[in-house]
C-alpha cells in the first residue's frame, strides 16, 4: 500500500497503440507482425509485439525494419482513425478523475489521489482503469500507479503489455530504476555517467547536487531531485499546448518547389485539423526542411491575426518556401503552428470578416467528412502530388509518395 496522505499518479500507457488499432480493425492479423509506418525512407511509428521480437522498434528506419522482419504486415498510419480512438480512451479516463493530462495520442497521467474511496486501493484501482479501457475499445493498456510522475511512467513499463506495476514502497523501487529508464536521461548523458562507474538512479546521489550541476548544468540538479524521488510536476490538466507540426520524409529527394508546396499545402490541411480538434489557433508559421545531407534548417513568419485555417497556414508556409534560396534537393518537409491561443483572443480584424466565418464554414464540414470518411475523402488541387503532374525527372517517376509523422 502507499502511504496514507502521499500522492497517487498513475500513468497509462496503450499497448503499441497504432498497430493495436490496425490489428482491431483487421481481426485477421491476429498474431501477425504488424509494422506501422511509411515509404522506404520512412521510419517505424509503430510495431506490434510480435515484430518486436525480430528487433523492430519505433524510429527504426523502414527499410532496416523491413529487413528484420520481411514476413511482417506494413501498413501506413491512419492517424484520424487512432484519433478517433483515442478520444474514446481518454473519455474513459476522464471518468476516473477530473485531474487528467492527456500526453500524446496514446498516454496519459491520472491523479487518483483521494479516489480510494470511489475506486478502492491502487492496485485495484489500476485493475478497474484497464477493464474499463478494454471494455471501451477492445484495446489493452499498462498502468504505473506512484507517489511521483516520473516513477508512475517507469512503472508502467515495467510490465508490457496488459501489465500494472505499483510502487508501494518507494525506496526500494527507486533502487531497481537504471538510469537508462529515466526520462530525459540521454545516450551522452548515460555514457558520460557510465564512466563513472555509474548506471543505476540511486548511485548518483555519491555526487551531490553541486557537482551534478557543474556537469550537467539545470538538469543535473533535477536528476539530483529525481533520485531522491522527488518530482513536484505532479499531474496538469492545463497544461499547455505549445505548437502543432506535421511532417513527411519523401522516398525521393527533391528541389521542384512545386512539388515540395503540393505536399506542404497537404501538411497545413493536417495542421488545421489538429488545431481545430484542440479548440486552438497559433500566429507563428514554421517551415522545417531537411537536406539531402540531413542538415535542418527551419525559417517563421508571424501573421497579423491568429489563425486555424488551413489556406492561411498553407500561403505562410509557401512564402517561407520560396524565400528560402537554397536549392536541395530535400529529404523532408514540415509546417507547425505555434503562439497558440483560444479562438477570439487578441484582436479583431477590421475587415475580412466575412471571408474568416467562410473559411471556419468550410473548415467545420472538412473536419467532418475527415471524421466519417479519413483523411483521404478531400483532397485540394493544391495537394495533386507531382507524380500525377511531372514538373521533373524525379516526380516523373511517381517516387514522391510520402510519410505522415
């Protein structure tokens, strides 16, 4: 049991959510390797168990996953569809506790404390948030149940898939966490600390908080705190969204501006979408480009007025694209939005009224066709990819099939 009067976080973490989805919607996989991402350039979004067993992970590229597991099933995401149930998801949650923070599509951090009355201890607790999440989608999913953030989501690793790990007595768990397990705790940071014969959390507390700040600067006063167990994160229900971005890897490189805007205008479609679903617009339009030799380079634009739509994202990003002089040929494109606010905030425009309440019209009915029908029900002239209109040698050949992120 934890100790009365301490906090009870829990995390929930699905169980290789995308190929759970595909393999819910697709009974006849059961058993199966599903790898989920796409294009030969691509990486692994997603790998079920069984393709884990080959080596497949996520990030992998594509074509080394391939090569591990050429028996498995590849599917490209769907990521409306884990959208959709992903929705379901937290609305379960939701039930649980008011306190709820919502990481990704496909994790989440509850705050149960004072609950032991409606849901029983943690353990049983945990118990009830899988049954009722499985109840729900048909899906399985881990929970860590802890007195700190960072140790309810080691906790729930523990024990994939359809496992609950909960951490009754703190010390003692913290004595088993490696510090390959902590988040935020990267290969150099690792390597670095490896030298010094150290690689478990609790082994670090030998250096003091002085010396793991000079090493290791703000972050090392916060592994300080971490490995000691303590972490005032806690559970945010607020917490703020502070960009939305999507991007693709081409299988092909390219510099033909216009193929690289056929796909950029589809990206600020997806872009729109997010932020129409979160109840969001943002005034700063970043464009991510990726060089043949992987150097990155990302150039932003404010606009007068806060915005969610898509024409307005899409014109921004454009402008970035032909401002930039560089030539390519490019392996990847990418737009976001970021100084976020709710609809209506900051001020209002003096004219163009009357094309805004069009464009939210024309946004509301594409969101819901996308909902009923996926992504791939409306498609601007903007979006005909080069391959169905070749303006070079490289979209002549149909290679510019790209990858959602």
């Amino acid at each position: 049991m934890l100790e009365t009067g301490r906090q009870v976080l829990a995390h929930v973490d699905m169980d290789a959510f995308y190929a759970a989805v595909e393999r819910l919607d697709r009974p006849q996989l059961a058993g199966v390797p599903i790898i989920v991402g796409g294009g030969k350039r691509g990486v692994v979004s997603a790998a079920s168990y069984e393709a884990r067993r080959f080596g497949v992970r996520s990030a992998m590229p594509m074509y080394e996953a391939r090569s591990r597991c050429p028996q498995g099933v590849f599917l490209p995401p769907r990521m409306e569809r884990y959208h959709q149930v992903s929705r379901k998801v937290m609305k379960v949650l939701a039930g649980f506790s008011p306190l709820l923070e919502p990481v990704s599509v496909d994790e989440a951090y509850l705050d149960l404390s004072g609950t032991e009355r409606l849901w029983g201890p943690p353990r049983q607790a945990g118990l009830a948030i899988k049954q009722a999440v499985l109840t729900a989608t048909g899906l399985t999913c881990s929970v860590g149940i802890a007195p700190v953030r960072f140790l309810a989501k080691i906790a729930s690793d523990r024990d994939k898939p359809d496992g609950l790990t909960v951490v009754d007595d703190l010390e003692v768990f913290l004595a088993t966490v490696s510090l390959k397990e902590v988040p935020g705790v990267g290969a150099r940071a690792r390597q670095r600390l490896g030298q010094m014969g150290l690689t478990r959390l609790v082994e670090i507390r030998e250096l003091g908080g002085e010396r793991l700040e000079r090493l290791m600067g703000v972050f090392g006063l916060r592994l300080w705190e971490l490995a000691w167990g303590r972490d005032e994160s806690g559970v945010n229900p607020q917490r703020e969204v502070k960009s939305i971005s999507n991007e693709l890897t081409l299988e092909a490189d390219t510099g033909n501006r216009e193929v690289l805007a056929a796909y950029l205008s589809g990206l600020s479609q997806k872009v729109a979408r997010r932020l129409r679903r979160k109840g969001l617009c943002g005034r700063t339009v970043t464009l991510k480009l990726k060089h043949r030799d992987h150097r990155l380079v990302t150039r932003s634009t404010t606009l007068a007025q806060a915005t969610d739509a898509a024409g307005d994202i899409f014109t921004a990003a454009r402008g970035l694209l032909d401002a930039y002089g560089a030539p390519g040929p490019f392996r990847l494109i990418g737009v976001g939005l970021s100084h976020l606010s709710a609809p209506g905030q900051g001020q209002a425009e003096l004219f163009g009224a009357e094309k805004t309440g069009r464009d939210k019209a024309l946004g509301r009915a594409e969101d819901a066709i996308v909902a009923r029908f996926g992504e791939k029900a409306i498609t601007r002239a903007t979006q005909i990819p080069a391959s169905e209109a070749p303006l070079d040698q490289e979209a002549s050949k149909g290679h510019n099939k790209v990858k959602p992120k």
